[in-house]
C-alpha cells in the first residue's frame, strides 16, 4: 500500500501575500445561516453593532449629538415614546391690573351675557371706586339678587350713594364752567344728568313698592317728578300714572296728561292714551 506523507506547501519568493486591511472585516455572504439569525441569538459576550458607526464612510465626520432647549416649552422630546405637550395658555390679567372702568365694563358685558355672579364681582368692584353708574347697577343687583343673595336695603344705599355721587360730579362742572371758563364735553355732562336722573328714580321705585325701605307713595312721586325734570322718560311716565290712578296724591288729570305727554316726546310710546 503506497504511503502519504504531509508536507507544508510552500510560497514563490516573488509573490506577496494577500493580507486584508486591518480596519476592514470581511463581509457574511447574504446566503451565510448567520445573516438569518435572530437577533436573539446572538451571544451577549460580542459587542452591540453601532448604527451610527456603521454608516459612517471612513472620511465622514462623526455626527453630532442634536442638542435639546430644556427651557424651551416648545421644544418635543426626541424619544419614540413621547408626548408632545401642548403650550401652557398665556394667563389672565389679574384683577389687580384693572382699573375702575374695566371693571364696568367687564360687570356690563357679563350681565349682557347672562354671567350675573362675575357681573355683580365687577360691579362691587367698580361702586367701591365711587363711579356712579357702578353704584346704580350694583345697587340694581342687590335689589333683584342678580349674581348674589337679594339684599334690598343695600340696594337702597347704594342708589343714595349713586344720586349723591352724580350730583357732585354736575355741581362740580358747573362750578368749573363758570370760575374758570372752561368748556365741558356735551357728552359727558348729559352722562351726569342721565346717571343722577336713574338713580333717583330708581329710588322711586323703592319707596313706592316699599323695597328695602319703608313705603312711601308720596315720597315715590316725589322721586319721579325730579327724575322726570332731569329728563328721564320712564320717571315722566310714572309720574303720569300717579296723578292719573291718585297715586301718593288726589287725582289730577291734568298733571297726568302733562307727564304723559312729556314722556312721549322723549320717545315713549304711549299706546291707549289719550292725552
């Protein structure tokens, strides 16, 4: 039997010998059984690939960490698994930072809207700053317990206070007019008038269904004739109703014509009577 024997080949002197580059490895064939494996698999000794090492070309510049703003609340966080958190809302002025007039103006534009309990904070708000058309419509709400509990003795001082606030301001005006000349905005001065007309009939009002005060028809009449010579309509219209039914006084058609008609020509209607 013939006889084999081993021997280490040998290399030609004038051939160099393949060697792979050192930072390169050798790629698994796609059809090798490890490119299937699952990732399961794969021993817990060998390190975990890098995907951002791995498409990186050898003259890339490595990438950057992208740098989150903390503070900033618009900044969404950069993990799969988060919320975007929506923008906290800008909030409110505080009440500290309005003055007189807002507070009107928001207790106006409540009640308007049917919100009578931040009408009636606004309004307590703005009668305590001595305006007085806050103090009428504060004074409004006591009575009728819009936005609170009905208070209509509180109502009655505050239409007092109102009355006695709105003829200050016109005392003042005329005063200024005639010491020193000075020309008055129209406006402003019909405001007065119309703003002391109210409140004293409002008062009237009170005195003739005896709310939050005694009952007093005479006084209530009384009340409505200087309403109504201050201009006020519905003061003329009621004044006419109690000369007419003997209201707080005789009877007294005339008197009564005499106010319905001055009611009419500030734009009443008057429908069924015949003065």
């Amino acid at each position: 039997m013939p006889h084999f024997e081993w021997q280490q080949p040998t290399i030609p002197s004038n051939v160099d010998p393949v060697t792979p580059p050192a930072d390169e490895k050798p790629s698994t064939p796609v059809d090798s059984p490890k490119a299937h494996k699952s990732s399961l698999e794969i021993s817990h000794s060998s390190p975990r690939p890098s995907f951002e090492k791995s498409r990186l070309g050898p003259n890339r510049p490595p990438i950057k960490p992208l740098s989150i703003d903390t503070q900033s609340s618009s900044s969404a966080s950069m993990r799969s698994g988060s919320t975007i958190k929506a923008r906290p809302n800008p909030s409110p002025p505080s009440t500290q930072d309005l003055t007189s007039e807002d507070h009107l103006a928001k207790g106006i534009a409540s009640h308007e809207s049917g919100n009578f309990k931040e009408s009636t904070y606004h309004l307590r708000i703005a009668a305590k700053a001595n305006l007085p058309t806050a103090m009428l419509l504060y004074a409004l709400a006591c009575r009728h317990g819009w936005g609170m509990r009905p208070n209509p003795s509180e109502g009655v001082q505050w239409l007092r206070r109102a009355a006695d606030c709105a003829s200050l301001e016109i005392a003042d005006d005329e005063d200024h007019q005639k010491k020193e000349g000075k020309v008055l905005d129209v406006l402003q001065q019909k405001t007065r008038r119309a703003q002391f007309a109210l409140s004293i009939y409002e008062l009237g009002v009170s005195h003739m269904n005896g709310w939050g005060i005694e009952q007093d028809k005479a006084l209530a009449l009384r009340c409505f004739e200087i309403a109504g010579n201050w201009g006020d309509a519905d003061a003329m219209a009621e004044a006419g109703f109690c000369y007419a039914q003997g209201q707080g006084c005789k009877k007294d058609l005339m008197k009564a014509a005499k106010w319905y008609r001055m009611a009419e020509a500030k734009g009443m209607s008057m429908v069924g009577n015949s003065w």
